[in-house]
C-alpha cells in the first residue's frame, strides 16, 4: 500500500519542470547509474525527525499521566477512522475499482482520506498503480528489494527513480479524472488538509473535555499521525518481505497477519497482489482481520456501495495448486516450474486494467450488483 504524504514528489501524467530538467540534464552514462544515486530530500528527512521526535515526548507525556485518558481513546479513534479513508476508500474503491460508490459514500471516504494526510487521492491512487504494474522494480516508488527501511520509509527521504515517473505516466488515471469529488479534494488538499488532520485532533480533545492544548498536540495529533504513517507503511515494507505466499510464490508480497490486524485488513497482500481487483483484498470467511471488507459489505447492505468485485473458489483453486508455496489448506502437488519464473503472472492494477484478461473477468464474482 502505497503512502506519498507531504513527502511524496507530485506529478500528473508528465513530470513537473524541476523533473524534467534533471532527467534532461543526466547523460547516459549518469542515466544508467541512476539507481545508485539516492538524492537525498532534506525537506523530508527534517519532518521525519520532528514527527519521530514529538511522538516519542507524546509517549512520555501518556506514560507520565500529563494527558487524560479519553485523549488517548480519541487519538485511537480517530486514527482507526482516518485509516478506512486509506482502506476502503484511497485503495480499494479508486486505487483498484474494487466496488462502486454513491457519491454520499465517496464524499465521506474522501473526507477520511484527506484526515489521514497520505497526499491527496489522484497522487495516492497513482503511485499505488505503478506499484502494482511494475512491483519491485526501479519503476516501484517503494521497491522492497531495496531492503526494509527503504520500502518502509526511507523511500520517502530521497528522490524517487526516473523509470517512476516514466513508466508512471502511462498507467489510466482517466477515472479519476471524471470523478468530480476527486479532483475538488486535490484542488482543495493543501488548504482543508492541515485542518483535518492536524488542527481538528488538536481543537476536539481542547474544547470538550479541557485538554492541555500542549498535550493534545503532541498526543492527539503528532503521536496519532506518526504511528497511522507506520502502520500503512507495514504493508510497503513487512507485507513485501516476511509471511507466507499462498497464491503465488514467485513475487515478493507475502500474506502476513500482523500487518492485516494493524491496517484493518491490508496485510493479506500475497493475495491481493494476485487478485486486486478483490474488494476484499484477502480470501476470508469473516471479518476477524480484515474491518475493512466489513465495512464495505455494511455499506453495501444499505446500499451505498454496489458492484462488488470478488474471487471464484475455481480462480483461487486454479492459482493456489498453479503457483502457491503449498501453505494454502487447498494446495495440492504442484509441477516444477522454470527457475527464472519468479515475476507475477500478467501483473495489473486492478479492475479495468487494459491487461486484465478476458477470462479472469469471465471468473470474477460481482455481489450486490446495481440494476440499471
């Protein structure tokens, strides 16, 4: 799962003029060399230190007792709130087309979104596309075989590789485009953002049960923000290196449940690298690990949310004995395949991928369908 924040580097299908002119400036020589020169972005890496710094005097004021207990609850609250504008909204409804939304539902979920300051919807969407096109190369803005640190955050300290940008613009952002709620939040982002995500959580805990306005700050605010950045970050870094790899052994993203339950169902990524056009982003009979399909189905029950797109047991049969590491209960003896396999089969973004193959679409489920 991707996350830009203020650290991301902005573009819309071209590159901005600072970009243009250093890719132009590079010689082929310097080009070629490109993946081994991390420019570091400064901007980011001081904000990091402040975030980090304040989080952990944020702690100690909790471990001290300076701040009241219903500022902690409401500092959890508010960063479970703010994840499902990432989860069920950011990734699942606009990044992968997994489901449909009435425009009450797209407000609400933008709303979210926009509290959880991971930059804004297009930027978000976009970068989270060209992850799963080109995952784990220098066209990943978080490639995981750059290590741990860097797919978790140290990504966001240093300019992102020239193929990003390059292999970026080509992938649709057209959807987005059409959607006027989209667009008005990336118009309004940097004014209603600091707002939301930063002056709100300091202001609510103030006014209603008299907080110390230095303790909502550093608890409410930058602690809550600091560690709902980690737990989305997890899923880029963790969910890339450690777990198992039910459905396909050959890619990176592994099945690992700790990060499902710290980002309320995103962990399960072994999946939903494979599948991510499932709106569940997970193979589960219940909602134990993964909120955000629960919500999801609640929306749709009261029909907010329609066209939801799943998996067929024939599908995951097919792909858990095709190329799974044998930890899925339904795996079964599998053939040797080529050593050199180890990249994933017909990789997309999501639903109406231009490479999404007429059969998975033939074997996909779509519950709750709207009639027109």
């Amino acid at each position: 799962m991707t996350n830009s924040s203020i650290f991301g580097t902005e573009f819309i299908k071209t590159k901005s003029l600072e970009e243009e002119d250093y890719v132009a400036s590079l010689n082929s020589t310097e080009r070629k060399n490109r993946n081994y020169e991390w420019q570091i972005v400064w901007r980011n890496v001081f904000a990091f230190i402040y975030l980090h710094a304040a989080t952990l005097y944020g702690i100690y004021l909790m471990f001290t007792g300076k701040v009241k207990l219903w500022t902690v609850l409401f500092a959890v609250s508010f960063t479970l709130l703010s994840a499902v504008g990432i989860t069920v909204g950011a990734h699942r409804l606009w990044a992968h087309r997994a489901y449909k939304a009435k425009w009450p539902l797209r407000l609400f979920l933008a709303l979210l979104q926009t509290m959880a300051f991971q930059n804004h919807i297009y930027e978000w969407v976009r970068d989270h596309r060209v992850h799963h096109k080109f995952t784990e190369t220098d066209a990943d803005p978080h490639n995981a075989k750059r290590g741990f640190f860097f797919s978790h955050m140290g990504w966001l300290m240093v300019r992102k590789h020239k193929d990003v940008f390059e292999k970026g613009a080509a992938v649709d952002m057209s959807d987005l485009e059409k959607d006027p709620i989209v667009m008005f939040q990336k118009k309004t982002y940097l004014f209603v953002m600091p707002i939301l995500c930063f002056l709100l959580p300091l202001y609510i805990p103030v006014y209603f049960w008299n907080e110390n306005p230095w303790s909502s700050w550093y608890v409410a605010s930058m602690f809550r923000y600091t560690i709902s950045l980690h737990f989305t970050w997890l899923v880029n870094s963790a969910a890339h290196l450690w777990g198992n790899k039910p459905y396909d052994q050959y890619i990176g993203a592994t099945d690992n449940k700790t990060v499902a339950i710290c980002a309320l169902g995103e962990g399960w990524h072994n999946y939903h690298h494979v599948f991510p056009w499932d709106y569940k982003a997970a193979e589960l009979g219940d909602y134990s690990t993964n909120l955000s399909t629960a919500l999801i189905d609640i929306a749709a029950k009261y029909g907010l949310a329609y066209d939801l797109k799943t998996v067929s047991e024939k599908m995951i049969r097919n792909r858990i004995n095709r190329t799974g590491d044998g930890t899925h209960p339904w795996a079964k003896q599998k053939a040797e395949l080529e050593e050199d396999h180890h990249h994933l089969e017909n990789p997309i973004w999501g639903w109406g991928d231009k490479d999404m193959s007429d059969d998975d679409k033939k074997l996909a489920e779509i519950v709750h369908k709207k009639n027109d």
